[in-house]
C-alpha cells in the first residue's frame, strides 16, 4: 500500500507511520515534495485537515493522512486557532508567536488553555477493497469525491504559564503547563508526551474507526 504522510515534520510523521503500520502490512511510503503547497484558508482545523488530505488524495492517488493543530486559549476566545503557526504574522518564529501569546494575557487570571489535533485518514475508493476495511468501518468515514474521509479529533488540556520552561517540544510546549504533572509539554520527554498529546489521541480515534 502506498502512503501518503502529508507533513515534512519528522515527529509527525513518526507517530502516524507507527500508528498505520500495527493495522496495515507492506506500506510503502509515498515521496510529499516540499513544492506541493495547500493554502489552509478553512476557519477549523478540521476544514484544513480535511481539505489538505482532498487535494494530497487528488493529487497522488494514494491513501494519505494528515492533521492540523494548534492552541485554543480560553481568555482568547480560543485564539489563536487555526492561526496557531502564524499568530504573530505570516513568517513568525516560535520565539514571536509565544511573545505575542503572553503579551496578549498579560494581568489575565485565566490562563486555561487546550491543545487541539483533528486527524484525517483519507483512503481512495479503488484502494478501499485491498485494505478489507470492513462494512463498518466504511460507515464510520465521509465520502467525497470517490474518497473515504476517517476523521478524528483530540485533545489536551493545560494552562499558559508566564515564564517558559524546559528545552524540549516545539511551538507553545515551554509555556504549555500541565497541572497533574507540574510540567510544561517541554519538560517531559516524547514518549511521556505522546501518552496525553492531542495527536495521539487522534491518532487512535482514526484507528478506533477503522477497527471498529
């Protein structure tokens, strides 16, 4: 089966190449060029989800999967969303999101926050009968085009800290404070992140659906 891994982040691509290999035998992995761009324009992450997986699906012919995530942060009426990449413009670093994101909660008490992931398993038609994807799980996906849409969404709750902490992560993680763990999403090594990360817990909601 050919695969599709719609991200050039090496984590990312880690964790659903895992996930995909303990349900489906001989994957071989589809080349995602850096040159192919989709403009994520939706006002959801799943919008964006699903409209990079429709046109990597399109474009390929192969089964695909990809996310989108970002922060919610309650004072913010869950900015910055879909935003979350470029809050503090088009080409803003870490270091200008995570700078924008404090000043913007500056002397506000709540500081309660969520990550979010939403997962899309896209799987073409003519590719469906070789997986044996069952009657039900067939059901449990979206279709369009000529292309079954697994969807899944995940999350995870936390705080926004003002002063950073730890050296791991990327993105929010040194300021993204987990209270039953009195540690940042930086502080904690991979493997413990990946046991409460709004990815992988999309990731087994897509393997639910198609086990199910």
């Amino acid at each position: 089966m050919k695969l599709l891994i719609a991200t050039h982040n090496k984590g990312k691509k880690r964790e659903f190449l895992e996930m995909l290999s303990s349900l489906f035998l001989n994957i071989e992995i589809q080349e995602y060029p850096r040159s192919f761009e989709v403009v994520e324009d939706a006002e959801t992450f799943r919008g964006n989800a699903l409209k990079k997986a429709r046109e990597a699906t399109k474009a390929f012919q192969c089964v695909t999967i990809v996310d989108d995530s970002g922060l919610e942060v309650q004072a913010l009426d869950n900015a910055p969303g879909v935003f979350s990449a470029r809050f503090a413009g088009e080409d803003a670093t870490d270091e200008d999101n995570n700078k924008k994101l404090i000043s913007s909660l500056r002397n506000e008490k709540n500081r309660k926050a969520r990550y979010v992931a939403e997962v899309v398993l896209s799987v073409p038609i003519a590719e469906a009968e070789a997986l044996n994807l069952s009657a039900n799980a067939k059901r449990n996906a979206l279709l369009e085009d000529e292309i079954l849409f697994f969807c899944a969404r995940g999350t995870c709750e936390g705080e926004i800290i003002e002063t950073p902490k730890g050296e791991g992560g990327f993105g929010y993680d040194p300021y993204f404070y987990i209270p039953e763990w009195d540690k940042t999403m930086a502080e904690v090594s991979t493997q413990k992140k990946a046991t409460i990360s709004h990815r992988s817990k999309a990731l087994e909601g897509i393997r639910t659906l198609l086990v199910d």
